[in-house]
C-alpha cells in the first residue's frame, strides 16, 4: 500500500512539474492532456485519475507553492487581537511578527518560482490563469484581515482595493516595470497595514460611534 501510495504521489508530482515545464516555452492554448501523457510516456487514463483537466494541475500548483502561506495564515488567525484606542481591535506585535513572515513567505515564494510567475504575468495567453491566481490570494487575505472586528461593506472594498495595489507591485516585478525590491514591496505592504490598523479603523469606529 505504501508503495502505491508513493507512486501515486510520484506521478502527481511529475504531471505539475511538466505542466510548469512546458508552460514556459508554450502558450495556455497549446498546453494539452495528450501531450503532457505524451512527454510522461502516461495513458489519459492515469491523467484523470488524479486530475479533471489543465486547469486543475494549475490550481494544485497554486496550493503547492502557497502552502507555506496558507499555515503561516492559520497562526495568524488563531492569534489573539487586543483592544487599541477607540476600542477597535489592533493587533499586538505577535500579530504584526506575523504578518511580517507572511510577506516574508510570499517573497520566498516569489522567489522559489520566478520564472512560473513570470511567465503567467508576461504571455498574454495566461491571463485567466494569471487573474485566476490573483483572485485566490486576494480572497486569501481578506479573509483573514477582515477577521479584525469592523467586518463592514466600506471595510471589506477598502481591504479588496489595497490588496489589488499589493499584488500589482509584484506582477510589476515580474515585469521589471520598477525597481522596487521584493523587501521593498514588503515593507510597503506593512506600512499599508500598519495604516489601515492605526488609523482607518478607529476614524471608522468614531464615525459610526457618532452616526
């Protein structure tokens, strides 16, 4: 059973390593099942054991290369918040050590996986896949920035619209659009949040204390 199971998880591996390795030199639309069995020396029928489709292997990658992430986010939540002037919730340094190393995880990240990154942000053919990925980490930090006790309409658009700004800096890199550096986006996004805890939520909570 081992042995299976090893397999199993051999022929995972190998169908999202070839799949990253032919995106680089093929477009979106070029990307096929037959040739990814082909290049494997596979049947379809062991690509849909373990997949549905193209599409499938791309978000499988996205979990993969995000996981470390996606557990540095589960401490985050479980950390507690304290009550800061105003009485809004502000985060005590534990919580901003973290979300400092979340940042530091997804530069790592970035980092680890350049050159697949790149190519979602630079060939135009990988656009949905590249607003696909965007739309996931957006959606996987809101979720758990917006655990901050304002959960408003106001909040949530105001979270979306910066978060949208973060990211953007990062295709930019991708794209040598500036000369920004990875710690550099970093630390922008920390001020940004920094902001958001020491002064948007409590000018929000005395506007709603006075309405």
């Amino acid at each position: 059973m081992a042995g299976s199971d090893r397999r199993t998880q051999k022929t995972i591996r190998a169908i999202k390593e070839e799949l990253m390795r032919q995106m680089l030199y093929k477009k979106y639309n070029e990307l096929t099942v037959s040739g990814i069995c082909a290049a494997l020396d596979i049947s379809r029928r062991t690509f849909y054991l373990h997949f549905y489709g193209i599409d499938d292997v791309f978000e499988k990658i996205f979990d993969d290369i995000n996981q470390p992430v996606y557990q540095k986010f589960g401490e985050l939540q479980k950390s507690p918040a304290s009550e800061g002037p105003s009485g809004s919730s502000i985060a005590p340094s534990g919580r901003e050590e973290l979300i400092y190393e979340i940042f530091d995880l997804l530069n790592e990240t970035v980092r680890n996986h350049t050159e697949y990154l790149t190519r979602l942000s630079t060939e135009p053919s990988y656009h949905r896949i590249q607003a696909w990925h965007i739309s996931l980490v957006k959606r996987m930090i809101n979720e758990h920035l917006t655990r901050l006790e304002i959960g408003s309409e106001i909040r949530r658009a105001y979270l979306d619209y910066y978060v949208a700004g973060i990211l953007e800096l990062y295709f930019q890199w991708y794209r040598h659009d500036h000369s920004l550096t990875l710690d550099d986006i970093r630390d922008y996004a920390l001020g940004i949040i920094n902001a958001d805890m020491e002064y948007f939520l409590p000018t929000f909570k005395l506007k709603r204390e006075r309405e």
